[in-house]
C-alpha cells in the first residue's frame, strides 16, 4: 500500500507542476508565414497557401476585365496567370516590374505577385476563427490573409470570356 501511496502522491505531484510550467510549443503548434510587402504594407501568408515562391517571371500581357491581373507568366514550363495582390486588397497598384510571385496550391494556373519578401517565421499558431486577421511580428500587427478564401472568392467571380455580352 505504501508503494500506491507514493506513487499516487507523486503524480498527483506531476500533474499539479504540469499547469505552474510554461508551455511547451511543438512545431505543430507553428504556423508557417511568409511576411511580404505589398503596396508598401507588410502582410503575412500562410506558408501552406503557396506552392512556391519565386522572383516574376517576365510577364505577357492578357486581355481582361480584371484589374488585378498583370499578366500571363511561364512557371516551370506551365502558364500561370499573374495577379497583383495589392489591388485584389484595395490599394492601389505598384506595377513595378521587379517583384516575387506565389503560385496556389490548390490551382497552380494562379499566381500572386507582390513587391518584395520581408522574411519567413514560424509564429504560434493563431486560432483558426475565421475573424482573426491579423499576428504579431515582433511587437508590429500585421494582417494575416487568407489566400485561399480570397482567391477562391475572386476565381468564382470571374467572368468567361464572351459572357458580358450574354454569349456563354
């Protein structure tokens, strides 16, 4: 009996140690961003939304209704349409010529193009409600995108081509 009694005190012990501890993070508990500027703004992207990142290919122009798009890009031997990120936020555009580009995942037809990388960090993850937006780098809020929402958002609003004038 005495043997339980020790053994039970000292569990007790242990889990009671366990809440006065600081937490452990694992790199499950990580979140993976890619910080980017963007109309002269920093933002954060979730690594897991990009299939790549790499500097702008040069850029064919395409004809388009949509304002964001800058043009069509050859990435590794595939033709990906290139969208500024910035204006698919609002802000006005900087075309500058020289920038980087982030392939989709999920459709690698599709590219993000913004200005310049500010740097990669593993972050505590944030929790996955949908209204937090924004996480702290270094001391500085930085809003947080959801790529995949936005360009599944801006995919399902794109007009065929021939279909402003009724024709399918």
């Amino acid at each position: 009996m005495g043997d339980t009694t020790a053994t039970l005190e000292r569990l007790r012990r242990a889990f009671d140690e366990s809440f006065a501890a600081p937490r452990r993070t694992t790199a499950a508990d990580l979140e993976r961003l890619l910080f980017a500027r963007v109309s002269g703004e920093t933002v954060a992207m979730r690594t897991r939304d990009l299939a790549a990142v790499s500097r702008c290919p040069p850029l064919t122009a395409a004809p388009s209704t949509q304002p964001a798009l800058l043009g069509l890009a050859s990435v590794r031997g595939s033709i990906v349409a290139v969208y500024h990120l910035g204006v698919l936020l609002g802000r006005d555009p900087d075309r500058n010529a020289i920038g980087w580009i982030a392939p989709w995942p999920k459709d690698r037809t599709v590219a993000l193009w913004f200005e310049e990388i500010v740097g990669f960090e593993r972050l505590d993850r944030p929790p996955t409600s949908a209204e937090v937006r924004v996480v702290d780098q270094h001391g500085t809020p930085r809003l947080l995108l959801d790529v995949s929402s936005m360009l599944q958002a801006m995919l399902s609003h794109a007009t065929p081509p021939g279909a402003e004038d009724g024709k399918p």
